[in-house]
C-alpha cells in the first residue's frame, strides 16, 4: 500500500505538467504501459528490447527518474548476466556428464 501510495504521488506530480494526458495516471494504467517493455532473443543468443520505448512509457519513466537509455542500458546488462548464466549452466553441465561418465 505505502509503495503503490509513492508511486502514486510520483505519477501524479508528473501529470500536473500542462502538456501531459492523465489517461495513464492510475498506478495500474502505469504498470501496464512499462510491462510492454519486453525482451527477446535474437538468432546470436543476445537479448534486446522488442520494441521502442514509448512516449507514454517514457514520461512515467521521467516520473521515477529514469528514462529511454536507462532502460536500455538496463536490457543490455541483463543480456550480460543471461549469457554469463547460459555459459554457467552449459559448464555444470558438461561437468557433470563427465563426472557421471567416470562413474
């Protein structure tokens, strides 16, 4: 309740700005627009955002203090880190078939 509370003040002091629709104010509007940011894999294993960040995503983004290159600097390390975990997991592996092989 607190966190949806701030959420809330953050949003609605973005939208006192006159240039700004209030159709997406709700905290709920809001997380629906920034769950549209999504993540695929591409055909080299590397992830990256499917689509462009919006102009609406983007001024709730401005309303927490982030924006479009946060996000996609964000998407460009998770990429990191799930490469580094896919390398990992294809190294346990490995060792353990040849731990079972001696066996």
């Amino acid at each position: 309740m607190i966190v949806r509370c701030k959420r809330y003040i953050k949003l609605k002091e973005e939208m006192k700005k006159p240039d700004k629709k209030p159709n997406y104010i709700t905290v709920s509007a809001a997380i629906k627009e920034l769950e549209k940011i999504e993540m695929v894999r591409q055909l080299d294993n590397i992830y990256c955002l499917d689509h462009a960040v919006t102009a609406n995503q983007k001024v709730i983004l401005k309303a927490f203090g982030l924006n479009a290159n946060s996000i996609k600097y964000f998407a460009s390390e998770l990429s990191k880190e799930l490469k580094k975990a896919e390398a990992d997991v294809i190294a346990a592996k490995k060792k353990y078939d040849q731990a079972t092989a001696q066996i």
